[in-house]
C-alpha cells in the first residue's frame, strides 16, 4: 500500500473513529504508517539514510557479504567453552516466591561467564523447552555480526530441541550480560539471561575483591543476583571492593553509598582518572553497566552500597555491624563531566557519515492494532531509517528525544562516545557507553567508528518500545542478512 493509497487513508478514518485515538483529519496530518504484518526482511525496512562523503559503488548488489560469514576465526580453538541450556517453567527466588519464568542451566540469572581479553569464548546455546524459539544476544560484546543473536537478523531462533554455537573473541575487558532476543519483552523480563565478565589480559587486580551484581524484577520481585534480599561480601578494613553493576530491567536504576566510591568503569570502558563520589547518586540505563569501586573503613565498620534501591551490596570484615540503610541522594553524579579527559581515538570533528535518531510518537497499527506508537525521524516501523555505513567511516549521531519517556538507546556491535548532551560539551573522561539513557527534551551527540561489518539493531532497551517500533539499524555497504521476521522460522526479535 502506497502512502498516496487512498485505502490507507480510509483505513486511517475508520480506526482512528473505532478508537478514538485522532480525528480522521488529524491522522491524514501525520501520514498515517501502519507496522508490516506476515513475513519481511530487514533490508526493506524504511528509507536509507546515507549522510556525509559516499565513496562509489555499495549497496548489497553482486558480490554482497552475508551476516552468517562474518565470524569469528572457524580455525581457531576455544580458550573457554560453555553450555547454556534454556528452559521454560518456574524461577524459584529465593528470599522471595516461585515465579513463572524461564532458566538458563536450571537458575535465573543464568550462570555467570567468566573470560580473560584476548580468549576465544564458544558457547553452545540449547533450548531444551522454550516453545517459541530463543536465542543469546551478548550485550556489550562487539562480538563478530553472525554471534550477535538477533532473531530474523543475523539467525533464526533456535526452536524447542535445537542448538546453536555462539563464537567470539573477547577483546575487551568489562562487565557484561546474555539475554534472549527472541520475543526479548517477555524472555528477557522473565529470567532468560546471564551475566558475563572479561577480566583484562593480565588477570584481575591483586587484593580487590570483585563480584557482580545483577539487578533483575521477577513478577515484581526486585532481586539481586537472583535474590530478593541483600548480599553480603567479607573485606577488611582499607581493602577495595569492585561491584560490578548490571542493570537487566526496564527502567534506570540508582546506585550510591554510605561510603564514598568511584566510578571506575562504564559499560565495560575504563574511566580516565576516577575521584572518589560522595552525596550522589549515579543511575544506570536499563540494560547499561556500571563499576563502582568502595573502600571498605579502615576502623573495621561495614559500608553499604545501594544498587537499584531496593536492594544493597554490605562490604566489610566477617562479623561487622552492616550499616543502616543510607537515603537516596537527590544530586546525581554528571558522568559527562566525571573523571579526567583522554585519548578518543577518532576525530568526531570530521565524520564521515552524520545522521540524526529523532525520538517521537504519534497514532498508527503495530500487527494491526490501533494505538500511540514510537517512530524515529517521523516515521514508523518498519518504515524507519536504515543508517548505511562503510567500514573505516567515523559516524557522527544526533539522538534527540521528543517524547515524554526515558529511552535507554543500545546499539548492537559498537561502542559510541558521548561528545555532548543539549550542546554542552563532555568534559571528563572519555564516556564510552552501548547504553545511553536520553531524558525527554534531551538531545546528545554521539560517535563510534564504524569497524564491525554487519547489520546492527539500535534500539531502545525498555523492551516494551522496542516491540512498539523504537527500532532503527547501521547496515554496512554490501552485507546482507538470509534471515526473515515473521517467516516459518517464527523470528521475532523483540
């Protein structure tokens, strides 16, 4: 159906009367756009944005590379491997009560994956009894484009008795997570996903200790590491703690503390010169990683670090007092200024590509259902921007957010550096995020270097708009996908 169909524009006054949503006059004014149903490939998605300098030729003409060959080195042999078999039933949390849910290896949060920078890591991923297909997304992992795990993208969903082997180098040393991205509103939400940690080549820190904590709501039930109590790590006085923070939910989570801390690292990058924080609070976009890094008092007393606020992380020697809850402080710690400035590696004065991601809403269908729905520059799903990049290009983005909600944008197989938030320049250390929480109002300007071949989701981690069309790509020139959404396959990647 053509935008000048007249059937569109009767399609438009007949909903638009059903429900209420909009004269027929006001939804002729925004060109009304409905959401695709029955099968479709992301490479006739929308319209191509392809702005700044385009060397000749691309496209995904003769000649075009397929995602499923963009892999890791087949020769080489894994340094770790793991089994991860999914299963759907019940999530037992303790300190809580059983929920309807999914597991990984029989626990939610499935088990924890640990690596050192440089292995190669091959994980084969089972689905023992997920009825609907499933898969692993390595969140914050630059992983080669054929491990990312999107469903209709880069493979089809791995169906109930199926295999799949995930191989990646990990290059860089951070905090991680898995999750499912099939059906990822509701897998993710109940319990099908992990946390994965790089330690940097030369091995962790001596005398720090080091543990993870993820922040996950089952049916309502706010845990940490799978818990819905408080987690205790024994320390000694003067020694430091590392907490890795991982937010898995959909919404922004708080962290601070009875005692000062640092930010040390953000979404799997160091921070330049961290200085210890006191009186602030520091937030955490749903799917975005943050360490932080306390102290434990040298006169023997506990500290207590709020991770989520309804759940804390108590550091100190065995047998100490744990200290009361702390409340949360109203000032927040600005990480566009945090820390000491550093090297770049790139010249953000001079992309080659520069693009804008306009956040909004307005009435349309997604799989035929009338409603108020996100668009991204004007438009809906699937008739939204494809970023078109070539490899070796600086990119320079404009993500602006004209809607009255938080996004936490993530884009898939990149790393982007925040140069500015409503024109106010960065001012600390460089701030390296997959995950960006963009505010109502908000604009930022971000850069990455494009230099991981593949077609690559940026969307919004509340995963609710995301299933409601906050969906766009980077496609490379000259890659293509075999994969299809809605197919026999049964891909649905949100």
């Amino acid at each position: 159906m053509s935008r000048s169909d007249p059937r569109r524009h009767d399609l438009a006054r007949r909903v638009a009367a059903a429900t209420g949503l909009a004269g027929a006059l006001g939804l002729a004014a925004f060109g009304w756009a409905s959401s695709r149903l029955g099968e479709y490939s992301v490479m006739d998605m929308g319209e191509h944005a392809a702005h700044g300098a385009a060397a000749p030729g691309g496209g995904v003409g003769a000649g075009a590379v397929s995602v499923t060959s963009l892999t890791a080195d087949p020769a080489r042999p894994a340094d770790v491997r793991v089994e991860l078999v999914a299963r759907r039933g019940t999530v037992a949390v303790p300190g809580g009560r059983v929920t309807d849910g999914y597991t990984v290896n029989g626990t939610s949060p499935g088990p924890e994956i640990r690596a050192r920078q440089g292995q190669l890591v091959e994980v084969t991923f089972v689905n023992e009894s997920v009825t609907e297909g499933a898969t692993l997304h390595w969140h914050g992992v630059d992983v080669p484009n054929a491990a990312d795990g999107v469903a209709g993208i880069t493979q089809d969903a791995v169906p109930a008795g199926g295999r799949h082997v995930y191989r990646f180098v990990a290059e860089d040393a951070g905090t991680y997570w898995y999750h499912s991205h099939q059906l990822s509103h509701e897998q993710v939400e109940k319990g099908l996903l992990g946390p994965l940690v790089v330690d940097p080549a030369r091995g962790r820190e001596p005398g720090v200790t080091d543990l993870v904590a993820l922040l996950h709501v089952y049916a309502g039930q706010h845990t940490l590491n799978g818990r819905a109590e408080d987690q205790r790590v024994t320390a000694a006085p003067g020694s430091r703690t590392r907490i890795r923070v991982v937010n898995t939910d959909q919404g922004t989570a708080a962290v601070w503390s009875s005692v000062p801390y640092r930010v040390v690292a953000t979404d799997g990058r160091d921070v330049v010169g961290p200085t210890d924080v006191t009186g602030r609070t520091v937030l955490v976009p749903a799917g975005g990683r943050l360490d932080v890094e306390v102290t434990t008092p040298a006169d023997g007393r506990a500290a207590r670090v709020h991770v989520g606020g309804a759940r804390s992380v108590v550091v100190g020697p065995a047998g100490a007092v744990p200290p009361a809850p702390v409340g949360q402080p109203r000032d927040q710690l600005d990480l566009l200024a945090y820390g000491s400035p550093g090297p770049l590696g790139l010249d953000p004065s001079r992309p080659d590509r520069r693009f804008e991601y306009v956040i909004g809403r307005r009435p349309g269908l997604v799989d035929g259902r009338p409603g108020m729905y996100w668009t991204v520059n004007g438009r809906m799903f699937p008739d939204v921007p494809m970023f078109h990049v070539r490899e070796g290009e600086v990119v320079r983005m404009r993500v602006v957010n004209q809607s009255d909600e938080v996004h936490p944008m993530h884009l898939h197989g990149h790393h982007v550096v925040v140069l500015s938030r409503d024109s106010t320049a960065a001012q600390g250390s460089p701030w390296w995020v997959d995950s960006l929480d963009v505010r109502p109002g908000e604009a930022y300007e971000i850069a990455f270097v494009a230099d991981n071949p593949g077609i690559w989701s940026d969307h919004c981690h509340t995963l609710s708009h995301a299933v409601e069309g906050l969906v766009a790509h980077v496609v490379y020139d000259g890659v293509t996908t075999p994969f299809t959404i809605n197919g026999l396959a049964g891909n649905q990647p949100e």
